[in-house]
C-alpha cells in the first residue's frame, strides 16, 4: 500500500511497518492518506483509499471505495450533537447539524498549509483513527466499530 503522510510517501508492506511510520511521523497535525498501490498489479488501481486528518488528539476519517465518490466520513456518537440527534431519532437534524455555524469544530492543517475547520462532532480520537488506519491495512475497508456518515 502505499502510505502519505503529509506529502512523504511511503510503500507499506506490514502493519509493523505501517505501525512504526506513523510513530516516526508524530506530529500535532497530520495529513495522511493510505490507499492501494496504483503501481502494484494486484491492487485495485489505488482504490479505496482513506484518510485521516489530526490534530494532537483529534482526529476525523474519510473513506473513498472509488474515484468520483463522495465516500463516508466519521462521526462521534458520545459527541452532545450527535447524541442528541440520536436519541430524538431525527436523521435530518443529525444530518443537518453538522451545517450550524454555531457547532464547535477543530482546526485541521492540511499538508499544502491550508487550515480547514470540521464540526468536533466527527472528531473519534486519533488512537481510534490510527487504529482504523490498521485495519484499512488490513482489509482495505472502514473500521466496523466506527460510525460512519455516507457524505
């Protein structure tokens, strides 16, 4: 696979080796991108792929299975917003929410030193993000014990 981390690519051949790149790349915010090596005949011309953005213990996932497609993105379920959204079983309002200028959000640098802001309701952690990094290794899909948004 191939493995980007703020514009440093890397070829990944183990989850050891997934393991110890991320560790060496710590930094307080991260842009990083994992996808199916375009150059490697048994992959899938570079899709899926996904990406996690971070900051310090924060971080957010989006999950492409394909070019063109709007993909999936993670959402916190412990987060109030979602919570609340939840409980009054109101998929527009949980959808919706995420469209309030008022919601929290968390500053992400992106690697061409753009900062974009992402409502903190999709914030899952970076242990969980790196984690789902893993098992995208490991199976080239979105981690199943997150919560996903179809975006």
């Amino acid at each position: 696979m191939k493995l980007t981390i703020d514009k440093n690519e890397f070829r990944i051949q183990s989850a050891v080796q997934l393991r110890a790149t991320l560790e060496a790349n710590d930094r307080k915010f991260l842009e990083i991108w994992l996808n199916v090596d375009p150059e490697d005949p048994s992959d899938r011309a570079g899709w899926p792929t996904i990406c996690a953005l971070i900051n310090e213990q924060h971080a957010w996932l989006m999950f492409l299975p394909e070019e063109g497609a709007a993909g999936f993105s993670t959402r916190n379920p412990s987060h109030a917003a979602n919570a609340d959204a939840s409980e009054e079983g109101d998929d527009e309002e949980l959808l919706g929410m995420f469209e309030d200028d008022d919601e929290e959000t968390i500053e992400y640098l992106l690697s061409n030193g753009q900062v974009d802001e992402y409502p903190a309701a999709w914030d899952v952690g970076k242990v969980e993000a790196l984690k789902a990094l893993e098992y995208f290794f490991a199976n080239q899909g979105m981690a199943p014990w997150l919560v996903w948004n179809e975006d």
